[in-house]
C-alpha cells in the first residue's frame, strides 16, 4: 500500500476529523491538527498494510463470471442444464450411487459391526 494513497489519508482525516474540525470552529490551532494529522498518517498506513497483507491485494483483473440465463418458465432441467434425473447420485439408488436421504433405517452405516455396545452394562 502506498503511504499517500486516497484509503489512507482519507482514514487518517477519518482519525482526525474532531481535530480538524477543532481547528475549523478556531477552539484548537491549525498546527495542532496538522500535526496529528501527520502523526496519523504512518499509522494508518502502517494498519492498512498490516490489513492488505492478510487479506491480499485487490485483484483489479479478474473478470466477472458470465451470468447464467434462468430456466425457462416450467422447465424441469435447473440453472445448469441438469434435471435430477440426469445427475448421478440423485433418483433411484441404482448403478452404485450414494443412497438416498430417508432410506428405511437411518441408523445403519452398512459394514460396520455395531453388535458391540460400549455404553452398556455387562
């Protein structure tokens, strides 16, 4: 981040505005609240930095993705060209898809063996 750019001398007159404004209505002198100013312009440059060095610069290049057209009014294919048919894992259970959501028994996890309880008393 460049020490002379807008974001930061406008945070550091953001920092300082009750100085500035002191300044303006005459109840604190010009060179007060330049001088705070001034003190406040490396720490906001020195926050920034820290900020943009987290987050990562601006990437002013990329591009705005293409925006896909809406389905047609009564359409069963979804944004995508898809219908739920036509997706693996979604319909009937068959061709080694995943099963389904509220299959008969919700609390079998296939394989494994659960005939072994560690919370009972034995």
């Amino acid at each position: 981040m460049n020490l002379l750019s807008a974001p930061v001398l406008g945070g550091a007159a953001l920092c300082v505005s009750p100085a500035l404004y002191s300044a303006w209505e005459g109840s604190l002198g010009l060179e007060a609240a330049l001088t705070r100013y001034l003190v406040a312009v490396p720490i906001c440059w020195i926050v920034l930095s820290i900020f943009e060095a987290m987050v990562g610069p601006v990437d002013r290049t990329a591009k705005k993705p293409d925006a896909q057209p809406p389905a047609a009014p009564g359409s069963s294919s979804g944004p995508l060209g898809y219908s739920a048919q036509q997706v693996g894992g979604f319909g009937t259970n068959s061709g080694g898809s995943a099963p389904q959501l509220g299959s008969s028994d919700p609390f079998s996890f296939g394989d494994v063996d659960d005939s072994r309880d560690p919370f009972s008393a034995s």
